[in-house]
C-alpha cells in the first residue's frame, strides 16, 4: 500500500533541530504498516533533513557551528548574493546535507538506532514554515483473523 | 507497478547543469502514475546528482567554486594521484553530494518544491556521457471507468 | 515483494572500507528479484555509508584524509567534547555522506556502475560492529513456466 502527504514544519530560525517527534504525530499511518519504506524530501533548497543524534542539544548546535566554518557567508567570489548573506551558503549546506532521508519501517515504527534522530536543518536566518511530502510504501499488518488491519 | 530504465546525460564540461528536463523527456511514464517514487542512481564515482535551485544560472556557478575551495587540487597528501589532480577530488565531491536522489511522484508529476530542480554535478575536467538508472515504483492512475490507464 | 532483515559489519578502526562483498553474502535474495530497489540504512550517528570507487585502495585513503580536514578534531568553538575528540567530528562526517544509501536491482544483481562499490565510512578511532537495516522491495524472477522462483 501506498501512502502520501503533505505536512508542514513550523517555522524556526537558523539552526539545527531535532523534529522527529513533530514529524511522527502527523504520520500515525505508519502503526498500520508491518514492513516499508519511507520517504521525506523537504520542497525548499535553503532547508535540509539529515539523520543524527537524538539526545545531546550541543550536538545540533555545534552543527551549526561547523556548517558556518564549511561553507561561510560573505565569501569575495560568490556571485549569487542579492537575496541575502546567508542564502548562497543555505543552497550549499542543503546539497551537502541532502534534500530527503529514506527510513525503513518494520512492525509499525521507524526502525532508526536506538540513538538516531531527524533534525531539520534551517540554513536561513528566519527559515519560514517548511514543507515536507511524505511518502510511505509497505504492506499493512496482519490482524490474528488473517486480515489486513 | 515497477519501470526501469537506463538513461544517458550528455557529455559536459565540469561543474553544476539544471538536467530537470533533460531527465524527463526520457520518462514519459511518470504521467501514467498517480503516487509513487523515482530512484535516480549515476553509474560514475566522479559525477554526482543533487536537488537545488532551479532558477538562477549564478547558484550553479557559485557550487562549482565553493565545491572547490572545500575540495582541492593538488593537495600534497593525496595519494591517488595517477589519473589527473581532478580525479581524486571528484571522488570526494561525488560522495559530499551523493550518487542518487530520490524524487516522489503525485499524480502524473515530481512533487518537487517550485524552485527545486535536478543538478548533475560533472566533477571531471571532461565528462564524458554519463549513465542513469531510474527506478520508479507506484500506482498507475485510474481512468473514469475505473480502469487503469 | 519485501524483504527486511538487520546484518551486520565487523568492527573496524577509523577509515574508510569496501565493504560490497560483505554485505552481499549476506543478501542471497537479491538473486530472485528481477527488477527493485534495496535501500540500507546504518543504525549509528558516527559511522556512515556512502557509494564510491571500488579499486584503488589509494582513494579509501585519501578520503579518510580529506574528512579529517574538513571536519577536523579539538576545534576550540566545540562544546559536545566529552565523548572524545573523535564523537563530534564523527557525527558531521555522518551527516556529510549520509546515514543510508539506495541501490537498484536488475535482474538478480545490484546495479551499479562498473567501478561502484559500497563503503563502510567508520568516524569512530575504534568502531563497534555496525548494525544495518536492509529493505529490498521490488518483484521476483518469473520461471520459464511462468511461476515466480
């Protein structure tokens, strides 16, 4: 079975977030799913979604730090500068961090480590609310009459 | 229902192409579909595929000079030398950016933001023609009658 | 068809490895499926998994140096440091290549280009064993008699 939608992110200044929870209360379809894959693909380019640790915060915000010392704002041969210092750089760190994540499901649940996370990357300094389709294909649990749930 | 297919880019020069068309005059099947998702993988370790803007020329030139600046020529502990000083730098690059990408489809099209496009990332001085494999999975679309099409 | 089943990679030392063959004699089932997609996601925030030259050792090399400068240990600006010098830039470097990877079956086989290989990216100075989720989906090999295998 095939299941997709669209759903939205609230809006965030720039940084590093940890959004797996904000993503799983609008997908409570994936309880029904024995075995699948799921797909996000964000629909901006100064935005991006990466997989990584769930518990420290400093994780996230020295994120942030080293992606600004990657790729730094202001730079003398960047070209694409009149929508602000901080976009040409957001362009960067989205295809450095990627545009979608695939997660396997298995019995119901994302079947992520124990310590893995999704984070929304915000490249820009007042990110607006983000889209997101999600797209989840599987097979649906079996009840214990033999029929699908 | 499953389509797969080998495409080719046509040889380019190195840097950063909007292939968004390119790609999808190859693909007629996606109209027939209305949910599913498109696996694009290259076949090359020194080219790669990225999602990013779609509109300014000027974004894509500004990639090739940061991605070099990040990834340098001619380091002197690069080992892997023998095949040019673009070489090995275009391993690297390919994997920063990723072989494959991941595209969903709703009814008949990519659901891709408004400005996102499909990037090949040529990292060699001379490409040469470069190949894809598309690997698309979902539902055809259902016509009037309740056929599908 | 679906198939899911978590494997696993021997622990190794900090580096980059080819690891296709390991992963494949773990994967018998590839061999029954004419057309699909495997997806393998790595269940860690500090090793990852990327898709690059399957030849010249030299490259496995080089990429473990250029990483190390990219993303380099004991910067002063970090603040998730007690974890050891290796924890932080593991967790970038994981985010830099990704934590899964998709790769195309045909005809019984994966289908990567001629010099394509998958790599185990280990960041950690001395890495546990490390757990994949592999989800393969995709339709099975008819017989000449016209009975899937």
């Amino acid at each position: 079975m095939w299941i997709q939608k669209e759903i939205q992110l609230k809006a965030r200044t720039r940084g590093f977030y940890l959004v797996t929870e904000e993503v799983l209360k609008q997908l409570p379809e994936i309880a029904d799913l024995s075995i699948g894959m799921m797909n996000i693909l964000i629909k901006h380019t100064s935005a991006s979604l990466t997989i990584n640790e769930n518990a420290d915060p400093s994780v996230r915000d020295d994120f942030e730090a080293v992606f600004n010392k990657l790729v730094p704002e202001n730079q003398s041969y960047y070209t694409h500068t009149y929508e602000g210092s901080d976009d040409l750089p957001a362009h960067i760190k989205s295809s450095l961090l990627g545009s979608s994540i695939n997660i396997p499901i298995t019995q119901g649940a994302l079947n992520l480590g124990i310590w893995q996370g999704i984070y929304l990357c915000e490249h820009r300094n007042h990110g607006t609310s983000r889209e997101l389709v999600v797209t989840i294909n599987g097979e649906k649990i079996l009840m214990n009459d033999g029929v699908s749930s």
